[in-house]
C-alpha cells in the first residue's frame, strides 16, 4: 500500500506485519510471556479522558518543549530499539536522519546493528543523541563504552534497569536466531552467545544481573552526563532515583517485553507525580528531575495525557521501527508528519496554545487503576 493510505501509527504496523521478514517481525513485534503488559501499556491511556478547556485563541499552537535543557520540536523521542537492521538495510541510521530533519531526539541503544561511530558520525552537527546503556559484567568495558559516548558528545545517559535478565519473548524464541551479521554477536563477547533463544536472548547475555544502587555512585565517577535510570516501575524507585540526585527516570516496562503484568507507564506516572510531591514536595514537570514514560504510545492524544500529568516527554520504539521497516526513511518523514498534525489539532481542541497549558485538569486519569 502507498504511504498516503497511513493515517495513523497503528497502520505501520499492519503493513509491517506483512511486509517484514518473519524474523525481524517475531524480534520487533514480541513482549513477554503471554504479552499482556504489552497490551496494557496502549489500553491504560483509553482509561484517561480529557477535560477540554473552550473560548482560548487556540490561532497560533506550538508544542515544542526540551528534553534535558535540549530543544525537541515536539515531547517525544526516539526510544532505544535493538536491531535495527534486521527491519531495514540503514538500520539505526533511518532514525538518526529522521530525528535531525524533524527535530528529535534519538536515543541510541547499546544494541544497535550500526556501529555507534556510524550513528555520531551520521548525526548533523549539533545534533543532541541520548545513550542507551545496557551494563556489562566487566565494568571496563561499560567505562570505555560511557567515556567514548561523553567525548563524542552525547548529552543523557540512560541506563536501562528492567534488565537483569531478558524476558521469555516466545514469538522470537520460535525464530531460532541465526545472525546475519557477525558482529552483532559479537558485541556479547565470543562463546556467550545461545542462538536457539531467539534474537534477543543471543545479544544479551554480558549484561550484569549483579547492578544495583551501590553502582550509581561509580557511574557519576566516570561521566558527567545527566543519568537517567529506564525501566522504573514505582515511586519507592523514583524517589531513590530522585535522593540519589539523578537527572531523572523513564517510567517503562521495556514495551511489556520483560516483565509480564508489568503495569505502563502511564499508570506509573500518576503514583510517582503524587508520592513525590507529597514526600519531596516535588511539582511536574520538573526541571531538575524530569520524567519520561515509554510503551503504548500511538498518538499525539497518549503524549498530551502523559504531558498533562507531569511527564517531560514520551519514548516512542515500535511504530519508528514498522515505519522504516515498511518504507525507509519515507515511512520516517509520515511518522512524524502524522505526529505533527495530530498535536496541532489535539492541542486546538483541548483550548491549549503551548504545552504549558497542558495542565493536570485538563485530564481524568480517576480510572487509571484498573484494577
Ligand atoms: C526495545 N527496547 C529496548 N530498551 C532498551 O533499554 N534497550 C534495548 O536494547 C531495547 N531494545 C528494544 C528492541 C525492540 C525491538 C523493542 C520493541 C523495544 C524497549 C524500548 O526502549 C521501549 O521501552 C519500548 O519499545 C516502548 O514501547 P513501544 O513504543 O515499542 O510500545
């Protein structure tokens, strides 16, 4: 089908589906166990409603805000996604040229099929890349791989902690991982790698079960860069995040492909807002300690629910990857297109010019507990 028959992010992926090799589809499209935190992470945002506010000159509309003190022409980024090539020959550099033309902010993975010097090396100059770290069990090498990162000049360090292990993602399990690519392999280090696991549990195995609180003093030893922890999943985390005096969290399941019955995000988000203003007397969003939410996300409606109740921005993974899966960096430029008018419009009827009038009221999150 032609791009102009996508109207919305969802319809990546059907076309995805069909067009994608089986492989790459079991890889991109899995979640844990029986998937149901996937699930969860889109449906959570039908259980919010808005309170559009009327009779505002909603003329001029504008919803570009900052990540990190860094300009995003809109509150999103590209959330780190493994693989990339196994969706499209240019892999993680379909994202990086896209985040440039459209400004937004990529965060690279550890995991990426292009070495990380090709994605610096594809940016344009300026252009402000997060990392993605996944620890490894020799800390020397995770300090080369943080130093190098800092003196190529990225700008948040976000180290990714619902990891400990993989989770069972059984759709890629099925797939009997067999990589193309030798050196993504390996990146796990020679005769770790397990390839009757599926894709993911074969690129993995380095990372350290062993991190825990005690390592966050170590990290701000050998960088500078603001530390982000990804894959916090309630506010007793955020909080310790927050006395530990991080930059911030991502409130993330890891797209449910990790722990089953993980709740979203966006659930996550409404507990940790509350629990820190009343216990630090903290107000969202907030500079000094931002909040991001991943999972789910489809349509510019989710961003703003996330906005009005305190998120700084939200990760998009999956709907980039069916994009360029799908059309290559066409499929990129219409991602964002349809990204773009759905904010100008969602923003006029909500009666809110700037996303500062986003606000906690414009939204009924009452029923977000579901359960
Ligand atoms: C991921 N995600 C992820 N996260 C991370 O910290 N390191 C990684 O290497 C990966 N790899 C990865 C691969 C694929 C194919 C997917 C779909 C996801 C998780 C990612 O950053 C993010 O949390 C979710 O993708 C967000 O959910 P959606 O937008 O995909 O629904």
């Amino acid at each position: 089908p032609s791009l102009d028959e996508i109207l919305n992010l969802h319809d990546f992926e059907a076309i995805a589906r069909k067009v994608m090799p089986d492989k790459a589809w079991a890889y991109y499209s899995s979640a844990a166990d029986d998937e149901i935190t996937n699930r969860e992470n889109h449906a959570a945002y039908h259980r919010i409603w808005f309170r559009p506010r009327v009779l505002r000159d909603v003329t001029k509309v504008d919803w570009s805000t900052k990540i990190l003190g860094y300009k995003s022409s809109m509150p999103v980024y590209i959330t780190a996604t493994a693989l990339g090539k196994l969706g499209h020959p240019d892999g993680e550099l379909n994202l990086t040229r896209a985040a440039a033309s459209h400004g937004v902010i990529q965060m690279i993975p550890t995991l990426a099929s292009c070495s990380f010097d090709e994605i610096l090396d594809a940016a344009q100059p300026g252009q402000v890349q997060f990392f993605q770290l996944y620890v490894n069990k020799d800390r020397n090498i995770t300090k080369r791989i943080v130093q190098h990162a800092e003196e190529r000049g990225i700008k948040g360090l976000f180290i990714t902690v619902d990891a400990p292990q993989l989770g069972r993602r059984e759709k890629d399990m099925r797939m009997k991982f067999e990589a193309e690519d030798p050196a993504e392999v390996s990146k796990a280090g020679k005769g770790s790698v397990d390839r009757s696991q599926g894709a993911a549990r074969a690129i993995s195995s380095f990372i350290d079960p062993g991190l825990n609180w005690g390592d966050l003093k170590w990290f701000k030893s050998i960088t500078k860069m603001p530390l982000i922890l990804k894959g916090v999943q309630c506010w007793e985390d955020a909080l310790e995040a927050y006395d530990q005096g991080l930059a911030g969290v991502v409130l993330s399941n890891h797209g449910g492909r990790q722990l089953d019955f993980a709740r979203s995000g966006i659930e996550v988000l409404v507990e940790v807002v509350a629990k820190l203003g009343e216990k630090r007397g903290l107000s969202f969003p907030n500079e000094k300690f931002q909040l991001f939410v991943d999972g789910g996300v489809r349509r510019a409606t989710d961003v703003l629910k996330a906005v009005a109740l305190g998120a700084t921005a939200v990760g998009v993974g999956r709907p980039f990857l069916y994009a360029f899966s799908s059309y290559g960096p066409e499929g990129m430029d219409k991602a964002f297109q349809i990204l773009h008018d759905e904010f100008e419009m969602n923003l006029r009827l909500l009666g809110a010019p700037t996303l500062k009038d986003v606000v906690p009221t414009m939204v009924d999150a009452s029923n977000i507990h579901s359960h």
